[in-house]
C-alpha cells in the first residue's frame, strides 16, 4: 500500500513538472484560430483584430482559419476533436455555446466540453431593410408584415445565430408573420438584402452600418437596451414601442476539451492583455462591440444568463432543427 502511494504521488510530481515545463515553452509553433463565419463578416474581422494582437503577446503567430456554415457548428466540431494542446482555438459565439443546444436535436459537438479561455465582447445587431421597399421606419416594417402575413422575409447568419434570435424576438414582440432565410454570414447575406432577394436583416453594426451609410440598405434601429455611444442618431426597438427588447451578439475564446491548465491560463492572458490595448479597445468600439474582461469566470456568467432566456425563446417560436 505504501509502495503504491509512492507510485502514485512520484506520477503526480512528474504529471505536474510536464505541466510546467509545457507552460514554460508554449507555444512553440503557430496556433491556428478558428472563425466558425465566412471571411469579411464581423466576427471574422474580430477575430483577426484579436489574433493579431495575442500573437504579440505570445511571442507566436496565430493563424485564422474560416470554418463556416451550420449556425457556427461545422467550426465549433472541428475545433472540438483537434489535439487538446493549445493550438487550435475556437471564436465561440453565443449560438455556439447556448443557442444550438437547445435548436438542435443532435449536435457534432458538445457545447459544455470546451476549455474556456475567456470573454471578448458584446455587440448589439442593426434592423437593415432592403432599399427595393418602400419602407422608411420600422413601423412601416410591422404595418406592412400585419397586412401581408408571411410576405416578408429576414436574412440571418444562419440557424440559431443572435440574427436568427433577433428576428424571431421581433417577430414576438411585434405580433407578425414573417419568414427566416438563413445564410452563412453576412457577406452572403447583404448581397441578398441589396438586391431585394430579401427584405430585411438583423446584422452587427461593424458590417451594417457600412453599407447604410453608404445608401445601400436603410436602417431603422438597433437591438441593445440603449444606443451606441458611436451611433449616437440610431434609435433602440425598445424605443421604438417595444419595451425591454434586448438581443446581441456576444463572443469569446475556447480550447478542445482536456487543454492543459497551464497552457489555457497563458492563452488567457494574452487574450486580457489584449482586450487593455487601447488601439484594440477603440478598434472593437468602432465595430459595435464592447469589450470585456477576457476571462473565463465573465464567460461561465454569460453563458448560465443567457440559457434561460434563449431556451424560453426558442420553446415559444417554436425553432426546431434537425
């Protein structure tokens, strides 16, 4: 028996001396960063802003790889059977670690087995409209949809992505009908929108906003419970008669599941050193986006909030997915 606790404590001082030793020398080649969106959308821009920045912080580059499609799932299984050893991380959403729980019936990936580095942001959605409408506000928006029943149709991310969710919040808050289409991001969605194939598009505010300002879309309002600081003329839907509406994006950092301690702890705090960076903060802000604390216990927080609302919302539109 004490031969045997010998053993056991001599692999533990050993386990941890690897441990350590792996710390002290990560990383020693490039981490590959997943985005689970189509190059040239927000959180592909995001995640390349940040990447950019941690890999000062780690002495490494980071290399961003776009995996898109299936409400962020087809990047979030690929990243979840990579090698637990710190170089494959994963920009996860909040469709990737609340919503697609509960809209799908099967998933590839397990949402609860991630290693979390930490919290990046939170950033609100813009209502676009299509210029081939006649609409000019949001109430035009809803007179026409009572009207005309299942006529219009919004553009999204793609199943279970905030977009998704903000349609459908909308939906149920204003009392209408209309029909989702879903995208792989953005960059296919506003083609769609400009051209008319769709109507409308809840998109974020750094790929939104653009293509308002330059005329091509309108716009109506915004989705956070207050307006943007950089967007100060942008009126909230809360504001706008429907009270307490509240549906954003959020993002963060997560490892394959068994990525040692040490080497989790070292990504995070080059992701917290980077959310400090003045140009990193400003750049965030100008996209809409909040930054946050960069760590794991913010994101623990985030995620067990938000499960709650999200599922209640999904049971009452009655979103299921194969």
């Amino acid at each position: 028996m004490i031969r045997n606790s010998f053993k056991l404590l001599a692999t533990l001082m050993l386990s941890a001396a690897a441990l350590g030793a792996q710390a002290d020398t990560y990383p020693a080649r490039p981490i590959k960063v997943i985005s689970p969106f189509p190059a040239g959308g927000a959180t592909d821009v995001l995640t390349r802003v940040l990447a950019e920045r941690m890999a000062k912080n780690l002495g490494q580059s980071m290399i961003v790889e776009n995996k898109a499609g299936a409400g962020t799932s087809i990047g979030a299984a690929y990243v979840s059977r990579e090698a637990p050893d710190g170089y494959t991380i994963l920009m996860a959403t909040n469709s990737t670690l609340v919503t697609n729980r509960y809209l799908y019936k099967e998933l590839p990936y397990d949402p609860d087995s991630f290693a979390k580095i930490g919290m990046v942001g939170v950033g609100p959605l813009v209502l676009l409209s299509t210029p081939k409408r006649p609409f000019n506000n949001t109430q035009d928006v809803v007179a026409y949809a009572k009207q005309n029943p299942g006529k219009l149709t919004f553009a999204t991310f793609g199943p279970g992505t905030s977009s998704h969710l903000a349609g459908e919040l909308f939906k149920e808050r204003a009392g209408i009908d209309i029909l989702h289409v879903p995208f792989k991001g953005a960059t296919q969605a506003l083609p769609a929108l400009i051209s008319g194939d769709v109507d409308l598009f809840f998109d974020m505010v750094a790929t939104g906003m653009p293509q308002a300002d330059a005329g091509k879309v309108k716009v109506f309002a915004i989705t956070s419970p207050k307006r943007l600081a950089t967007q100060p003329n942008l009126g909230t839907l809360a504001e706008q008669g429907y009270p307490s509406f509240d549906m954003t994006a959020w993002f963060s950092f997560v490892a394959p599941k068994g990525t040692p301690a040490p080497v989790v702890e070292r990504l995070q705090a080059a992701l917290t050193e980077t959310l400090q960076d003045e140009a990193v903060k400003k750049r965030l802000l100008d996209m809409g986006i909040d930054p946050r604390s960069g760590t794991a216990a913010e994101l623990d927080k985030q995620i067990k909030t938000e499960q709650p609302i999200v599922s209640q919302l999904i049971k009452q539109a009655n979103i299921v997915l194969q």
